[in-house]
C-alpha cells in the first residue's frame, strides 16, 4: 500500500513533464522558408487590423507550403505597447515575429514606453492605407475647404471622430491636417472611440463634425451614399473613390498613409533575420497573399531590411513631432 | 446577535488590561476595513492630483475629475463605515453551504491556499503550465484537506494535462510546455 | 411582407441537411468551447474562424452563428455550477445561478438558463427580421449623452442591488469602481492608478475581476470556514424545472429580450448592461423578494434572455450598417472581411442568400442549442457531486487557467489572486460583491460617455441633455426616485377620496 503514493507522483511527473513535448509535432526540417514553430504575435485583440494581418499572412504562408503550422496569438494591451515589450524581452529568438503598424509606433511614444520599435529588428513592411475625411451625408459641409473653413473658425465647435486614441494613426491625421490649415492641433477637439463601430455612428448622427478613418473600413457606407468622402490623406487618389481629392491636390500639404508590417525580436544572427525576410518576400510573391490583398482593399507597399528600418525610423520622428507639439 | 463589548460609545481606556483592548479590537476589527477604504481613497487620490494634465480640457470634466469624486467618495465612506461600527454595527459574515461560522477562521488555511496560488503563478513560465497547474490543483485539494496522496497527484496531472492539450493544441491558445519541450 | 418571403428562403437554406450539421456542429464546439474558463463569445469565435476556412461563406456564417450563442450559453454553465464566469455577460448569472446551484437546483438554474438563451434568441431574431433597417436607423442616432443618461439610469439601478447595509454596498461600489479606474484614460491616454506598469495600462479585465471576486474569493472563504465534518454532497434534486419555476419565469424570460435586444442594436450597448438591468428589473418585480441572493430563479431567467437577445440585436448593426458593436461582432466582421463580404448598407443587397440564410440559421441554430442542452443540464449539475477539495481546488485551477490563456501574463496571475483577497475580506466583513463587479463595468462606460458627450458639446453642459432621448432618460429616473414619496402621497389621498 505505501508504496502506491511514490508511484503516483512518478506517474504524475512522467506525465506533465514528458507529456507536452512528445504532443508536440515532431520536429520539421528547417529547409528552405520553413522556420518549424514560428509564432506570430498580435499586440491587439482578436478582429483589430494587425489581427487580420498576422492571421491573414499565416494562413497565405501556410497554403501556399512556405512553412507549416505557424501559431498566431494576441497580446494585447496599451495601444501595442505591452506586445512591443513583450518583443524586445525575447531577445534573439529568430521563431517570433510581431504584426504591427504606425499605431504601434505612436502608443509607444505617447505611452512613453521603455522600448521603442528602434529596439526592434525590422523585416518588412507589407500593406498600407490612407485615411479619409469623412462626413454623414446630412453634413453641411459639401467640400473639403468648406470644412477646412469653418474648422479654422472655431476649432471647438468641430469634434473630429478617430478610431484610435491619441497617438494613433486616426489622431494623427487630423493634427497634421490641422497643421497644414494653419490650425493650432492643441485647439483641435479630437475624440477617440474604440474601434469603427461608435464612430461611424456618430458621424452617420452627424454627432462628430467629421471623421477620419482608414478607406476599407468605410468603403460600403460611403458607396451607400450614407458617408461623404471629402478628402483622402495620402499622396495620390484612391483607385476606388476616383472622386475624393487628395488634401494636397486641395491646397493643404498633408501626405499621410498608415501601414502595417512586420517586426522581429532584437539580437538575431544575419542567418535568422535573413531566413524571416526570405519567408516575406516568398510571401509576397505568392498568389494566396495578391489574393487577400485585393479581397480586403489593401493596398501593396513591401518593403524590407534596412530600408524598411529607415522607414520606421523616420515615421517615429514624424510621430514625435506632432505629439510633441500636443504636449503629449 | 449582541456585541459583548463596545456597545458603549466611550469605553474607558484607563484602567483595561491588555486583554480587554485587545477583545476590543477583535470586535472592532471591521475599523480595519475603514483604514483600509481610507488609504485607498488617499492613494486614488494623490494619484489623481500628481497626474499632470497639460492636454487642452474641455468642459468641467477632465481626466482627473472622476478619480477625485471616486477618492472623495471612498474617505467619506470610509468615515461613515467607522461611525457605524463604533456604534456597534457589523458586517454580516457570508454564509453557506459549505461554512462553518461557528469555528474561528482558519487562517492557516487561507494562506496557504494563496501560497499555492502564487507559487504556481511564479512556476508556470520556467517549468511550464503542466506542472504549475498540476501543482496548484494538487497543493489547493491538500490545503482543502484531501489526503489521498496516492490518488491527488494522478488526478491534478491527468487535468492539468488535458487542459493543456485542448488551449494549446486543439484551440491553439499557446501555454508553455515545461522544459522538456524541444529536449525529448 | 418581401422579408418574410426572403426569410422563407433563408430557411431553404439553412435547412439543407449539411448546413444543418453545420450548425450543430457550431452550437456544440461553442458550447465546449465557452465552457472553459477564461473563453468568452469573442475569443471562441476567433479560435474557431480557422475551422471554417475551407467552408463556402454560407455554411461558415451559419456555423459562426451557432458558435456565437452556444458560447454564450457555455459561459453561462460555468457561472452558474462553478461561480466562475467565462465572460462579462455570464457575471450576472452567477449571481442566483450559483445560490441555486449550490442548494441543489443546479439543473433547474441551468433549464432556466438554456430557456432563457432559446426565449431570448428567439424573440430577438424575430426583432431583428421585422426591425432592422428601422432599429438601425435610430441606433445611428443614440449618442454620448443619451449613453450618459442610460449609465445614471443604471447607477441609480444599483442602489437595489446594495443589500442589507448602505454603507457597506456603497463601499463595495466605490471598490469597484476604483478599479474601472485604473488604466490609461481613455480620452487622452493619461495613466491613472497604472504606477507605471504597462500591464496594467488597459485597466483590469471585467473578467479577471468577476472570477477574483467570486470564485477565488468564494475559495479562500471556503477554506477558512470549511465544514470539517463530513459534508453531505450537494443534492442534485430534481432534474426538470417544476410547474411552480415554470410559473415564476415564465414573465422573466420574456421581459429580457426587450432589455437586451435595444442594447445589442446600439453602438454602445454590448450585453453586460442589459443583463444587469434585466436582473434588477427582475429583482424589483418579483413576489419572492427574500429569495434574492440565495438562488432565485427569476435571476437567472431574465438575464439569460438579455444577453441572447442582445447578442441578436448585435447582429442588426453588423448586417445593416457594418457596425460591430462588441468584440464577437468586430471577429465577424473580419470573417465577413476574409470572403471578400463586406456588411454594411449594401449587404441585403448584394449578398441576400447569406444574409436571409444566416438569419434562419439563428432560428435553428436556437431550436439546437435547446434540444442540446436542455437534456445535459441534470449531467452539468452532477459536476457539483464531487468532494469539495477538488470541486475548489478544481474552481481554482479553472480561474488561474482562464486568467493566464487569455494574456499569456503571470501578472494577471497575480492581480487574479489580490482581487480574491479583496473578495475574501469583502465576504468576512459583509461587503457585497456584486455593486463592486457593476462599478468595475459601469464605471469606466459612464465616465467615457459623459466626458464625450461634453467633447462633443465643446465643454458646454447643456450637451448633456440636449437630445429628446437622454431628456425622456432623466424624467424616467425623477419619477423613480420620486415613486415612494408619490405613493406615499397616494395612499394618503385615498382614505379621503373615499370619503
């Protein structure tokens, strides 16, 4: 009888200590793009935009045989800041790799974060999008310099409604937009929601003066005639609202694009970061991600290694800028 | 449900030996609860007036007010709750099915118990969720009075396994294996 | 009149034998999957999405939707058996549910439950097939301030759910809504309570606070009050809901869709509030009001109601204007996203064979999750038959899971294990739980909407109540809080009127 307690607990420590790695799938052969138990990690919560850019590129990499079994999972918290942690901490680990974007560039500044994404290994930057001015279609405001104009007027009276909070892509469009009209962005009345679905809201009640958002997220409604786009932010007309003018064409000089890409863990040997940029740009080319480009409205912006590093560099000079002048 | 002491607003503390003050305080140990609520209400509310808001408020709401009316709230509350139990008011213990009021509170129990709790919340990243969590199952059924040591420790390893297997490899929610894994 | 014709083809869809399986087959990974700790609608809804890759969009949606509410319902078995509520909307179940569960009716709180799902996902599909473009036209103009006038609404709710000592349940409140504070502020990113810790920077999760408080609080009380001798097992009892429980919820079940189901539809709404209105509502209008906290069944019923039927309204905004008012819808919204579907104005339009197909599927998807559970739930309740060291240290074990497989953070871990500290004081020194999980949600809600409505206003207050919904709101609660001294005045002028 007494020795039934001993072999108990061996049979249970057999079990939890050896069980979980012989679960595990037998180990891949690290060919090629393969990188067997890569990790995405997603520093927002399930459904938000670099969500639907990890799952999107894992399942595109997965069909089309780059690499198998790559297990996306979300951190989320602080604008992307507690994931942007999380990252930097895993030092040298070349199977992780975190979706990310412009939002998470701003939360770390205004979150004043201990790292930033200079911390970071940068692999590549994959999508982006401009932003549009938009109002209900009961707004008074027929055209951009019509809003402009009695925005300058008093900039109280105008809430602008953004998805993001401040120092995310939605909040800083606005100011820059501010800037370019000659408005001071610290009197700019700017409301965060969280996600699109209070904001669309309100623009569509008319309760924000006008709104600013990314072109896919409203794409339908303003189709629908229930949205007006006055203007888009980025440097060129958008393919699929021919009629909105660029801000810049509209006199105001504000060239603003949010992007989303990838980031990699600090301390990688040239071997691993090469290895991930190879797995991207195989990625890129592959027909499953044109596919999903063109099924969610992204538009392609890939860019990698030092270049990409370069990019990020200068968008969070741009960040700190404009927060700066926030006082934020 | 009467209190053998303190019913009186002012006992004299002059002359009671320390064995009075001290079922004084057994009695009034809900003022406890008072300091408590008071340092809490103190601590929302220097954090409220060390936050430095230099973003354009608009309207009488910024984002100091409410923690202000929320630290206000709690010493004001606080206040009351002592009035209440100098008057002789108490909290009524929560019952049940599985409590016994009649026994004094068994407080090596309890500490054990959030024992176990931390010290798995500590393991579970270097020796992985299957031992933590068998751990804690196992540790929480002994401090709960489980002696079947010949039977607990199978069980919290059986469920802490499967539960493994279903987050992380049916559902795909990641858990850390322990440090076997990539070794065997 | 076209509605129900296009209904009538959506069921021709949803009724072909292999979407039927589809559906089954959702209502019953959800409830699995709901059922484990720390695992809401949203969450089970993602994990799934992978599942339904290789479906065409129809059979995914329709499964979708037979996830969505089998998940709400897991989340609810384990609110009621275990205390230990799987998501935000599932903490009001515990409430009654719980009581009930441990006094042996567990299976009648869960027939309760599951009725309630099927009553509440029902009639608000119904609402939803003959409101929607209406209901979704005045959503659009519910804003900041008419929130605001709802959440003082709520507060005010509150004070019934305060129990025997004011004092005590306005302390238990106020602890709450400390809590709601800590994180950064959502209007301008102040950190508040955080004392620099970026973990703590969303705040604490709702979630995280309701298991803390309930089911780790419950087993340190447990622990040091526990009953040395030999408990007798919690009876099972009956394994079907009596004529007399029958009798009581009847009402419940119905009153909670039209609770619940105005709250999906709005930007805002989302299904804690509309339970925990459901529950109060519930609470005044009940013969057996001594019953409350100890197990009454209505508590249950009602809320349950709520929370499908909003989950239905939560559906109007996504279909018809693209709107995800809560975190499942926002995962869906992405699925939709994934094949190409974009829901908003046109989607009637475009896409009337998925969306009239999906429609059906809730109806079905709700006659399954009945014919499912119903039967399981005098199984479920025989889970409260197992010695108490294990059914606690399993309560333990299933609160540390759901804790940590959400974030992946010890820290969460440990803040888990304070707010159990709180929750065990609380109990020692008669201090409620509930006001305190009602301040954690209401709290952050309320501030955010009535900062935004003064935003809006430019600062100027009259931008409080300048809309005719959030002055109706106000005139609502003068009425409320003047009712005992009308009736007084009533009951006064009587005795002469009839003289």
């Amino acid at each position: 009888m007494r020795l039934r307690t001993p072999l108990a607990l061996l049979g249970a420590a057999v079990l939890v200590l050896a069980g979980p790695p012989l679960l595990s799938t037998g180990s891949d052969a690290e060919t090629g793009t393969q990188i067997p138990g890569l990790r995405f990690m997603v520093p927002n919560t399930p459904g938000g935009g670099y969500d639907i850019t990890a799952r999107t590129a894992a399942k595109n990499a997965e069909d089309a045989g780059l690499t198998h079994n790559i297990e996306v999972f979300n951190l989320p918290g602080a604008g992307g800041t507690v994931g942007l942690s999380r990252l930097v901490s895993e030092h040298g680990n070349g199977k992780l790799a975190m979706s990310m974007g412009l939002g998470v560039v701003g939360a770390a500044r205004s979150n004043h974060a201990p790292k930033t994404l200079a911390d970071t290994t940068p692999i590549a930057r994959l999508t982006e999008e401009q932003d549009v001015v938009v109002v209900g279609k009961d707004s008074p405001y027929k055209t951009i310099d019509e809003l402009i104009t009695a925005w300058k007027k008093d900039p109280g009276k105008i809430p602008v409604g953004g998805g993001s909070s401040p120092g995310g892509p939605d909040h800083l469009a606005p100011m820059l937009m501010a800037q370019a009209a000659g408005i001071s962005p610290k009197s700019v009345n700017y409301i965060p929601f969280d996600g699109g679905g209070e904001l669309l809201a309100s623009i569509l009640g008319n309760k924000v003066g006008f709104g600013v958002s990314g072109v896919g997220e409203y794409l339908d409604q303003i189709k629908a005639g229930e949205l007006r786009v006055l203007a888009v932010t980025g440097p060129e007309r958008v393919d699929d609202l021919k009629d909105a003018p660029t801000l810049k064409e509209s006199g105001y000089d504000v060239d603003f694009t949010n992007w989303r890409g990838i980031v990699a863990p600090p301390g990688l040997s040239e071997a691993e970061r090469n290895k991930l940029t190879r797995l991207f740009e195989e990625l890129h080319d592959s027909p499953e991600w044109k596919k999903s480009l063109d099924q969610n409205g992204w538009d392609d912006a890939f860019l990698t290694g030092d270049e990409f590093g370069a990019f990020l560099d200068a968008q969070d000079k741009r960040v700190v800028s404009v927060l700066k002048e926030l006082g934020l | 449900m009467t209190t053998r002491t303190g019913s009186s607003p002012a006992p004299d503390p002059t002359p009671a030996p320390a064995a009075e003050r001290r079922s004084w305080l057994r009695d009034h140990s809900e003022l406890g609860v008072c300091v408590l609520l008071l340092a809490l209400g103190v601590l929302v509310l220097t954090d409220a007036l060390t936050m430095d808001v230099d973003i354009t408020q608009r309207g009488p709401v910024g984002p100091r007010t409410v923690p202000i009316v929320v630290g206000m709230g709690l010493l004001v509350i606080a206040a009351l709750l002592a009035v209440d139990v100098l008057r002789g008011g108490r909290g009524e213990a929560e019952g049940g099915e599985d409590i016994d009021l009649s026994e004094p509170a068994d407080w090596r129990t309890v500490l054990l118990l959030s024992g176990i709790f931390l010290g798995a919340a500590v393991l579970i990243e270097p020796v992985g969720f299957p031992v933590a969590g068998a751990l804690l199952f196992w540790g929480a059924a002994f401090a709960l009075g489980s002696r079947r040591s010949d039977r607990d420790p199978l069980i919290a390893a059986v469920l802490s396994l499967i539960t493994y297997i279903v987050f992380d490899k049916l559902l795909g929610v990641p858990l850390p294996g322990g440090p076997l894994m990539g070794v065997l | 009149m076209n509605a129900l014709n296009s209904l009538m083809d959506g069921f021709g869809t949803a009724l072909t034998p292999l979407n039927l399986l589809w559906a089954a087959l959702g209502v019953l990974l959800g409830t699995a999957i709901g059922v484990l700790p720390g695992i809401g609608p949203a969450m089970a809804v993602a994990l799934l999405l992978p599942v339904t890759y290789g479906l065409d969009p129809v059979a995914a949606f329709i499964m979708f939707a037979g996830i969505y509410y089998g998940a709400m319902f897991g989340g609810s078995t384990t609110s009621i058996l275990l205390n230990t509520p799987g998501e935000s909307a599932a903490v009001v179940a515990a409430m009654e549910g719980n009581p009930m569960a441990k006094s042996g009716r567990g299976a009648q709180a869960l027939a309760a439950a599951a009725i309630g799902h099927f009553a509440g996902g029902m009639i608000g599909t119904i609402l939803l097939v003959a409101l929607a473009p209406t209901v979704a036209d005045l959503a659009v103009d519910i804003g900041a301030p008419d929130y605001f006038a709802i959440m003082v609404l709520a507060f005010i709710a509150v004070t019934s759910v305060l129990g025997s000592s004011r004092i005590r349940g306005l302390a238990s409140l106020l602890i709450g809504l400390t809590i709601g504070l800590v994180g950064l502020d959502q209007m301008t990113g102040q950190q508040r309570l955080t004392f620099g810790s970026l973990q703590l920077a969303d705040g604490v999760d709702v979630v995280i606070v309701a298991v803390g408080l309930f089911a780790i609080g419950e087993a340190l009380w447990v622990a040091a009050h526990l009953r040395r001798a030999a408990a007798e097992p919690i009876p099972v009892g009956l394994p079907w809901l009596g004529r007399a429980d029958v009798k009581r919820t009847w009402k419940s079940w119905l009153r909670g869709p039209f609770i619940g189901f105005p709250f999906g539809a709005i930007p805002a709404g989302g299904a804690e509030i509309p339970t925990f209105l459901s529950y109060v509502t519930e609470k005044r209008l009940s013969k057996n009001k001594d019953e409350w906290g100890k197990g009454a069944i209505e508590g249950v019923a009602g809320p349950e109601s709520a929370a499908s039927a909003s989950a239905a309204g939560t559906l109007v905004s996504m279909l018809t204007l693209g709107l995800p008012t809560t975190a499942v819808a926002a995962v869906m919204l992405a699925a939709f996203q994934q094949y190409g579907i974009q829901p908003g104005p046109l989607l009637f339009e475009r896409e009337p064979e998925l969306v009239w197909g999906l429609i059906a599927s809730l109806f079905v998807g709700m006659v399954l999750l009945l014919a499912l559970n119903l039967p399981l739930a005098p199984v479920w309740a025989k889970l409260l038959r197992i010695p108490r060291p294990y059914l606690y240290a399993g309560i333990m074990f299933f609160a540390a899971v759901g804790a940590y497989a959400v974030g992946g953070e010890v820290v969460d871990l440990v803040i888990l294990l304070i707010i159990g500290l709180v929750g065990f004081g609380m109990r020692r020194y008669g201090l409620p739980i509930l006001p305190a999980v009602i301040g954690v949600i209401l709290g952050p809600n309320a501030e955010q909407q009535l900062r935004r409505a003064l935003q809006i206003s430019d600062g100027s207050v009259t931008g409080l109540v300048n809309t005719p919904f959030a002055v109706t709101v106000y005139a609502v609660i003068v009425l409320l809080l003047a009712w005992p001294l009308l009736k007084r005045l009533v009951i006064r002028g009587r005795p002469r009127a009839d003289a």
